[in-house]
C-alpha cells in the first residue's frame, strides 16, 4: 500500500504533468476556429478549477493526521481519475474537431 509521501509525490508530479497538457490545448485551441475556441475554452477552464480542487485535496492530505489522511485518499484518487477522464475527453474531442476541419 502506498505511503502518505509516495501519494503525495506522485499526485503532484501528476499535476504537473496535466499542466503542461493544459497549456497545449489552451494552444492547440488558440489556433482554431473562432466558435470551437470559445468552447474549447470553456472546457479547459472547467478542467483547470478541477484540478485547483485536486490542489486543495492533496493540501488536505499533506495537512491530515497519519491515520486521517487514508480517509482523504480515496476521494483524491477518485477526483484524479475524473480530472484525468476529463482530460482525455478534451484532447480526443479537439483531435475529431481538427481532423473534421482538415476534411472540409
């Protein structure tokens, strides 16, 4: 079973990872068309208020007492796996719109 630190560390490399995939759709979506853009957007900007919660979750666990703190975990997994679910669905929605714009 995984430890408090090693839950930690991997949640925030995690993160930092989901960053730099956030700032390359905020490009990608820069880059398209006016109407998919907004709605691009919006839905980058939903995902990085998810993973502002995720921020404050792991803040939580990094706060929690060495018993408490495995309560906090299985929240947090469950929110990363959403975030991450999220994710993905942007970057495969953005792949279909741009191929279907290559098409037209």
């Amino acid at each position: 079973m995984e430890d408090k630190r090693s839950l930690i560390d991997r949640i925030t490399e995690q993160l930092k990872k989901l960053d730099v995939e956030l700032d390359r759709l905020r490009k990608k979506a820069d880059q398209t068309t006016a109407d998919f853009k907004e709605d691009y957007k919006v839905q980058i900007e939903e995902l990085r208020e998810k993973k502002t919660q995720m921020v404050n979750r792991l803040d939580k666990i990094k706060g929690s007492s060495d018993d408490a703190w495995t309560e906090l975990r299985s929240g947090m997994e469950k929110s990363w796996s959403e975030l991450k679910i999220g994710v993905d669905k942007a970057i495969s929605k953005f792949k279909e719109k741009h191929e279907d714009e290559q098409h037209d």
